[in-house]
C-alpha cells in the first residue's frame, strides 16, 4: 500500500475496501437494536460507500451500561498510568499503520483532498493519541502548603463515562484530540460521530481494541444528533459530554445538561476568525499566501478559518490581488488526486448554506472579486470555488455568521483601535491573527483580542502542545496541551488530620 501515487491507485484501493458501517459497542460490531440504518453518500460523486447503523436510545443505554461497567471494574480505569500509557501509544501506532485506509476513509466521506487525510488528518491523530498517552504517567498531583499536623492532597480522579460528541470536518482529528486525553486518564468513552462522517470513528474503535484497550472503554455509536445525540445528552449515568460543533448545538447541549443529570459540558464551537494585516506586515506575500489558505484549507470548512480578513485600508488593493492570486493555487480538484488542494463540500445541505449565503453577500451590498460558483459540475461531486467579497462591512450577515465554506469577507480599517474593534465586534472569539513587523503593535493587537487563540505573523498554527479552544460563544475548555486533562479528571480534595 505504500504505492498509493495517483488518483487511479487510490481508485483502486477505494474499490477493495471493505467499509463497515456498524456501531461498536461492547467490544463488538453490531447493529443499531432497531435495525435502522442510513445511507452514507460520497460528496466526491455522489457514491454509497456503506449502510451505517442509526443509533438511538436503546443504543444509548447499551454503551453507557458497558461503559460503566467496565469503568467500575477498574481493568481500565485503575490501570497504572504507565500500563494505559503503553496500550494508548500501541494505539497512535496502529493508526499511523493503517493510515493509508483511514485517509481514504475520511476522503471518501467528507470530500477533503486525499493529500490533507494523510498529511494533517492521519498524522496528527496518531500524535493526539501519542502525545496524550505519553504525557499520562508525568502528570503529579499536589500536596496543599498544610500545618505541620495535617496534610491536604490535591488529586485528580478518571470521571467515569464520558460522552464525545464530534462534527465531520476533521471527524477523526477532533474525535482523537477527545479520545486522547479521555482514555488515557482512565476513563470509558462513548463516541459519536456525526451522521455525516461516521466511517473513520467506526474503523478506530477496532484499532483501539488491536490495542488492548478493553471492551466497554471505547464505544462507537454512529447516528444523528436529534436521536443517539440526544440521548447522551440527556442520558442520567453519563458523567461529562465532550463536544465539538456548532454554537447552536453547544447551546442546546448545556440546556439538555440542565434538564438531566448536570453532567460536566465542554464545549469547542464555532468562530468567525480575524485575520488582521496591517500596512507594515513584514511580508505581504506571505500574508496574502496564509490569508488564502486560512479560507481556502478544507474547504473553508474549518472552525478557525480566516474568514475575516481586516486589511489596512491604504494596502487593501493591493493585497486583495495578492490574495486572489494566491488562490489560483487553491482550485477545487479531484479529492482522490494527491495533487489536488481543495476537495468537494461534505453534502448537498452545506453546499447549498454556502451557496446561499454567496447570494446573501451579493445582495448586501458586498462585491465578488473572485470566485462565486459552483465548479466540476460534470464529476457529480459538490465543489465551489473559493470565493473573495470586498467591500464588506462587520455588519452584514457574510461576517457576522459562520459559514463553514470558502468565503472570505474583507473588510478595511485605518487604525489600530479600529481593527481591534471590528476584529472583537462578533459573538464568536475562536482564533485571530495579526500581521506587522512593529514588536508593540503586535503585542497591543493580540492582548487586546478576544480569542482563545492568536497568531503573530502566521495563521493556524498550533501543535498538541498548545491548547486550543475559545472564548465567547466560541465554547469553553480546552482541546489539546495539559490543560486538556482537566476535562477528563475530577478533583479530589483530601484533608488528612495526623
Ligand atoms: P453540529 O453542531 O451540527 O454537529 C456536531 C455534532 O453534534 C454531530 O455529531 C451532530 O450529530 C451532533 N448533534 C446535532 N444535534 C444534536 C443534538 N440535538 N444533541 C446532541 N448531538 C447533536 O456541527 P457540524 O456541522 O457537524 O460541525 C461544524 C461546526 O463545528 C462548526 O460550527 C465549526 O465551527 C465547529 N467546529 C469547532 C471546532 C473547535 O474546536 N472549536 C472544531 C471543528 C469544528
Ligand atoms: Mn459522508
């Protein structure tokens, strides 16, 4: 398989996969108690690539039950961190194995270039998993600056049943950032992935189970949110939910916490990023080039993209066409062709958001320098170009709502105060950037923003040892770094009388 060099090997490749569609619960494939299955469309060209179980409340409760059983048991959860340590790395080292099958999967699901499912989708999983399963036995406790006579030990303990509830945009990439921290901490996982790229999820429980992590610890319960989602968000015995997704679900899953057991909710959700360039950027280029990636990367489809780019109004000419020309190179192509940058929008609903909202920004008043259409029309894939709007104001709903797809607003300002108002006027507070070559400036912008995270001279970067996550209605917690662990522990205040 490591002769996978043209769209046609990879062709080829697709047709001898054998996808399965089922749940994994118990430490078994199996199908939803109903026998309710739903169809899972390539976006590609339109392809059925399985029948996949639709899980709802009878599943719900069969996964917590085995994940609760097996959590009281201890064989995971009392492990000694050095023990999970090793069976999470065995984990990160299947997926690197078997990760040429796992980019195909998410490709053939979601539509994003098969290039991007290797390099970012597959390799930074396998380092998620990795990184957390490493860092799990070097985490101390605490003792508390005590009297003589006693002594006050800080722990942290595994939760218990945890709930990880994830979107299709790096569908395995933001399920392992969760599955990371959450397994090796100790605790029994129940995933769900959306009903729109649930393939990968399905194939990482198997290798998980390779691993040796033990029935019960990792359940999969493919389906859509209104049914098995909402049974887990409801659900009495399940400890903490994890999310990523939407604002409006991450909403909606804080309130059902409420109604319910008051289970811990985390939530990373949507954003509406400013990319802020001023006139003394060291390098205009390379900030045309990033601002073109941090649109155009994924589709657009990407929680952080740079969908607001704030350019200082006396380059903003100038630096559109740098923009546009930089995004020649971020054409729509066949997501099976390594070569290809930009693939299909993960389905006809999306697609059709995006499209609408290309008309909104029209009618508003914006205007399109680039792009604006649907392309590759004949492939039977949902494909659009990535599309440029100038003459943007902070007001109109292309910038003030998320779109999820390559749409980028450019909006001028004059002043530092300026930008940083238009970058802070939103509900969201996700990422920002900030391009100058001036020390203090840079410093000024990014103390000022109200983002969870800021790049200086750069966009989207990041590593698992960094956190990442928002402020605002961009959610609350972190995803990755040590910090991400203390959404899987409970705290534990011991006071001890000598
Ligand atoms: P979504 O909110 O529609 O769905 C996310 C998940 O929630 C899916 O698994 C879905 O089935 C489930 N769900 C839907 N309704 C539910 C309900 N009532 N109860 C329980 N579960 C329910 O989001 P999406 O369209 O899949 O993903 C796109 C969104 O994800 C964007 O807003 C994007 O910004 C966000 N995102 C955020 C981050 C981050 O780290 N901040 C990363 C990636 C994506
Ligand atoms: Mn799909």
């Amino acid at each position: 398989m490591n002769s996978l060099v043209s769209r046609s090997d990879w062709e080829s490749y697709a047709k001898k996969l054998n996808i399965r569609g089922q749940a994994f619960i118990d430490g078994e494939y199996i199908n939803a108690a109903s026998n309710n299955t739903f169809a899972c469309i390539s976006p590609i060209d339109g392809r059925l690539l399985a029948n996949v179980a639709s899980c709802d409340l009878a599943d719900a409760n069969h996964a917590v039950l085995s994940a609760r059983t097996v959590f009281n048991s201890g064989v995971w959860s009392q492990l000694a961190p050095a023990e999970r340590k090793k069976i999470i790395i065995l984990f990160a080292e299947l997926i690197k194995k078997n990760g040429n099958e796992l980019a195909l999967l998410e490709t053939l699901d979601m539509g994003k270039p098969i290039r991007y499912s290797k390099e970012v989708d597959v390799n930074s999983s396998a380092r998620a998993i990795q990184w957390s399963g490493e860092a799990v036995d070097k985490i101390y406790d605490e003792l508390a600056p005590t009297p003589h006579n006693e002594i006050g030990m800080i722990t942290r303990e595994p939760i218990g049943v945890i709930a990880a509830i994830v979107p299709w945009n790096f569908p395995m990439l933001m399920a392992c950032w969760k599955l990371g921290p959450a397994l090796a901490s100790g605790n029994s996982v129940i995933l769900k992935p959306s009903e729109k790229s649930p393939l990968s999820a399905i194939r990482l429980a198997q290798l998980a189970m390779d691993a040796g992590i033990p029935k019960g610890v990792l359940n999969v319960l493919p389906g859509f949110g209104h049914t098995v989602g909402k049974a887990l968000a409801l659900h009495m015995d399940i400890d903490t939910l994890v999310f990523t997704g939407s604002t409006r679900i991450a909403k909606q899953l804080m309130i059902d916490a409420g109604k319910s057991n008051m289970k811990r909710v985390w939530v990373e959700a949507g954003g509406k990023s400013p990319n802020i360039v001023f006139a003394d950027a060291p390098n205009l280029d390379d900030a045309a080039d990033s601002a073109a990636s941090a649109i155009a990367f994924n589709q657009g489809e990407v929680c952080t993209a740079g969908s607001r780019l704030l350019v200082e109004a006396s380059i903003k000419n100038a630096f559109i066409e740098k923009v546009v020309t930089a995004l020649k190179g971020w054409q729509p192509g066949h997501p099976l062709d390594p070569d290809t940058q930009v693939g299909a929008i993960i389905d006809q609903q999306q697609f059709d958001t995006v499209l609408e909202y290309i008309k909104k920004g029209t009618a508003s008043g914006a205007n399109i320098v680039c792009g604006g259409s649907q392309v590759m029309e004949q492939s039977g894939g949902l494909f659009i170009e990535p599309t440029v709007f100038d003459n943007v104001d902070n007001t109109m709903s292309i910038a003030r709502e998320e779109i999820f797809g390559p749409v980028l607003s450019v909006i001028t300002f004059d002043t530092i105060e300026e930008a940083i108002a238009i970058a802070n006027d939103t509900n969201y507070g996700l990422a920002s950037a900030v391009w100058t070559s001036n020390i203090s400036k840079a410093h000024k912008t990014a103390k000022a923003l109200k983002t969870g995270m800021v790049w200086i001279n750069h966009y989207n970067g990041g590593d698992m040892t960094c956190p990442f996550g928002g402020y605002k209605q961009s959610g609350n917690g972190r995803d990755k770094s040590l910090h991400a662990f203390e959404k899987y522990t409970e705290f534990k205040a011991t006071w001890i009388r000598l």
